[in-house]
C-alpha cells in the first residue's frame, strides 16, 4: 500500500536541506515563539514574520501546492474562531455586513489566530519536509530532547503504516462478509477490530524486542554517527533568529 | 564450574532441554541436539512443532530446563552478551527485525551494541550490504522497500554481528518464486554454522547437510536431507507434504 510519508520531501536538493536539523530547529522555533507572542495591533512584525518564512519556503524548493495543502490543516480550527466573531460585539466600531454585524476587536481575534497559526505552521512543516524523519529525531537529541521521546517518535514513524496497513486488511475482510453499519453491533464489530488490532501491535512489539535482544540490545540505544554544524548553519541560524526577534522587540520600543 | 570443555567442532549443544509456556503449554520435550561447526542443519516439521521456540534458545531469549552450550559456552544471564555475538537470529518476518527509520541504522545496531568504533560499524554496516548486495540502501525507510529487499536487509543486520552461528527461521516463507531462489543461493553463501528452520522441502535438499525432523516439541529423526526428503511416510505422518 502507499503511504504518504511526512518527509516526503526530505530528500529534495535545497540550501533549506542541507543544513543541520538543528539549526533549522532553533531557527524556526525562534520565528514561531516571536510571532506568537506579537500582539496583533501592529501588522509590520507579521509582515517580517511572513517575509522570512516565505524566503526559506522559497529557498527549500518544497512545491507549492504541496505547502498550501499542508497548510490547509489550519482552516477547520479558523473556521471555528471565524463562526463565533459575530457574536463579539464589545471593542471597537462595529461593521453591518446585513445579515450579522462584526467588531473591530472581533476581526482583530480572527487575524491574531489566522496569522499566528499559519506562519507556525508553515515553520513546522518546513522543518519536517526538508529534513528526514531520523536525522530530526537526531537533531532533536542533540538538543537535549529525552531520549525517551525520540524513540517513541522514531518507532511510531516505523510502525504506524504497518498498523495502519493491519486496519485496511481487517477492514476488506470484514467488507467482505457483507458487513454493513448498523448502530448497535456495528460499535461491537469496531470495538473487536480495536481490540485485536491492540493484540497483534502487542504481540508485534514482544516479536520486535526480541529481534532487537537477539542483536545485543541491553536498554540503551547506542549512537555513533556525530553531525557537525558548519559555519552556513551558524549563520543561518543566527540571522533568521536575530531578524525574528529584532521584528519582536521592535513592537516594544514604538 | 561454568564453561564444560568440549571439542571446538562443536558449535551448539543442546542437553535434555524442556520448555512449556507460561501458560502451561509444552513447547519442547528434552531435546537433545549437537550441530557441528560450519554445518548446515534444516529443522523441519509442522506449525507449533516447537521450531521458533528451539531457535529462541539459543541466544536466551527464552530459557528452559536443560543445558544450552553455544562454542562451549554455556547460555545463562552471564554469557548473553557473548553468546548474543555469536548467534544472529534472523527473524521470520523482517518487519519484526527492522524497526529503524533507516537501513543503515538498523544494519549497525548490532555491531553498535557489540560497543564497535565508529570505523568499525561503518565498515561492518557497509560489507554486510554489499553481501547481500544491497549497497546504496543506506538511507532508505524499511518501510518503502519490498519484501524481498527487506528480506535481506534482515540479513544483513545480523551478518554486520560477524556470527558464527546463523539462525534463519523461515528464511524463504512468502517470497515469490525468483526472490526464493536468489535468496537460497544468498544463504549458500554464507560462511557460519547455519540453522534453517523450514517446511519448504526443496530448499532443505539444496542447502542442508543434515536435516532434523520436529513434531509436537520432540526430535523424531535426524538424517541427510536425500533420505529424509524421500521418505513419504516420515513427512506426510509429521505434516510435511
């Protein structure tokens, strides 16, 4: 079965990919902590917010619809920020758009969140596009992330399509014997595929460790490739995070 | 005393070795097995005849009572590193064996838990590749590669161990007729003492020296693979044609 991989475009030849996981980590983290905690008064920060995105997305090579796809994740929880603006009527001169009418103040929360929510999330899936699943996992251990976590992430990376794969199989069988949804056993019917689909992931995760004793694992996951950060990621980081935060603190001082 | 001097030629010695389930479930019935030093053996039998459950003892992934002697060395808590270096386990299903975000990862987590160099685990990482002629695989997912390809990535996570012993349950189970025949002349290639657990007849006759009949958690016959493989009585009464 085919599989949409979230690195699926980690492999791409761009100056975005070939810096060190860490440095784009700490460089996109800083954008999106400096456009978070911008308050949505003034536009210009965003626009510098925006504009630095825009030219590492355009750097990357990542294709464009591929970004403006992903970024559609964002629209179900704008809608319902968008649903309850009518009803916020206090601050502001209020505008009568016929059937319902807006404030200022509410147009103001539905910027805030729109903004914010896109520019973060195009950080993050520059982050995660332009660099392969483990080589994040890596750079993030290299930051100090618990191990534990990486790990966890590194196997569900591994797994979840085996998984997913297990579902689609037990779903065409059970098709195929004519099932149709009817309310009652057809919440019996899920709760037993949920059940022994937990099984055979459990009986998977006992058949995977012994694989792993087998090859003289003891309980620490050993290491050994060391990345290095080159003078280009030094300052790819530096100058991204220095123009975030200057766009940031910039909002302080007018 | 721990280790019991035995001739060298004697790469696994199983004594008197019983194993049931936790849940009470009898897997072996003293099993008594000796395997000789660059000898192939081909275990056959039935499902649930206690095959998998005989190879998960050899490296103490499961313990029984009996003795287990790997090179002379007896398996216990004490020996499992010595004894996981010297057998590699190459697991029916390689979804099970290959559970890192790339190959060459998973190719070099046994020589990195073997506390290789860094020189060392590259160099045991891209041989054991080239063996099963798999280079250029490095950084791909295991996920994206076909059954075959993984099939001898598998292999090769335990070949970059350098075992003297090579323990392949079900090596050829699900592959298509060409993926089975390369894989089988890949096994020929092989240079360690192997252990072939199998039910596939053919490969038995092209590859072992001596084939061990199982059934019901027992050893019922010991021979050559031309006299065992001929004999319609012994297979088809132990489920094998």
């Amino acid at each position: 079965m085919k599989h949409d991989f979230i690195d699926r475009y980690a492999r791409l030849e761009s100056p975005v990919h070939a810096l060190d996981p860490r440095a784009k980590t700490i460089a996109l983290f800083v954008i999106i902590i400096a456009c978070v905690t911008t308050p949505p008064q003034d536009w210009w920060p965003f626009a510098i917010y925006g504009a630095l995105v825009l030219i590492i997305a355009n750097a990357s090579k990542l294709p464009t619809s591929y970004l403006l796809t992903r970024v559609l994740v964002v629209l179900p929880f704008l809608l319902v920020v968008a649903v309850f603006v009518p009803f916020m009527h206090e601050g502001g001169p209020t505008f009568d758009l016929g059937l319902f009418s807006v404030s200022r103040d509410g147009l103001l929360v539905l910027w805030n969140v729109t903004v914010k929510a896109i520019i973060s999330v195009v950080c993050l899936i520059i982050l995660s596009s332009t660099t392969p699943f483990s080589d994040l996992m890596r750079g993030f251990e290299r930051l100090h992330v618990p191990h534990f976590f990486t790990t966890v992430a590194a196997f569900m990376y591994r797994y979840v399509f085996i998984i997913v794969d297990e579902a689609e199989r037990m779903k065409r069988a059970r098709d195929s014997r004519n099932f149709r949804a009817r309310w009652l056993w057809h919440a019996r019917v899920i709760g037993y595929m949920i059940a022994s689909l937990f099984m055979r992931s459990q009986e998977r995760a006992e058949r995977v460790y012994q694989a792993m004793s087998a090859r003289g694992f003891d309980g620490t996951y050993p290491r050994w490739t060391e990345s290095k950060m080159f003078a280009a990621d030094y300052v790819f980081m530096f100058a991204v995070a220095a123009t975030a935060i200057a766009g940031r603190l910039a909002v302080l001082w007018t | 005393m721990d280790v019991i001097p035995i001739a060298p030629q004697v790469a696994i010695r199983i004594v008197d070795l019983s194993y049931s389930y936790p849940d009470g479930r009898r897997a072996l019935n003293s099993v008594n097995l000796i395997v000789h030093r660059d000898e192939t053996v081909g275990i056959m039998g039935p499902n649930g005849a206690g095959k998998s459950t005989l190879a998960l003892h050899l490296n103490g992934i499961l313990s029984g009572q009996g003795l287990v002697e790997i090179m002379g060395l007896e398996v216990k808590k004490k020996n499992l590193r010595e004894v996981r270096n010297m057998v590699g386990l190459v697991f029916q299903d390689p979804d099970d064996q290959l559970f890192s975000p790339t190959v060459k990862e998973d190719v070099a987590f046994g020589p990195l838990n073997q506390r290789l160099s860094p020189e060392q685990v590259d160099h045991a990482v891209s041989r054991a590749l080239a063996w099963v002629g798999m280079e250029g695989f490095e950084d791909r997912s295991p996920f994206h590669l076909s059954f075959g390809e993984k099939k001898r990535i598998s292999l090769a996570t335990v070949l970059s161990m350098h075992p003297e012993i090579m323990v392949l349950d079900e090596p050829v189970s699900n592959m298509d007729p060409r993926g089975r025949r390369e894989f089988i002349e890949l096994i020929d290639t092989l240079e360690a003492t192997k252990l072939v657990i199998t039910h596939d007849l053919a490969m038995t006759r092209e590859v072992c020296d001596r084939v061990v009949v199982m059934d019901k958690g027992e050893i019922v016959t010991d021979g050559r693979p031309e006299d065992i493989c001929s004999d319609r009585l012994l297979l088809e009464r132990h489920g094998l044609i």
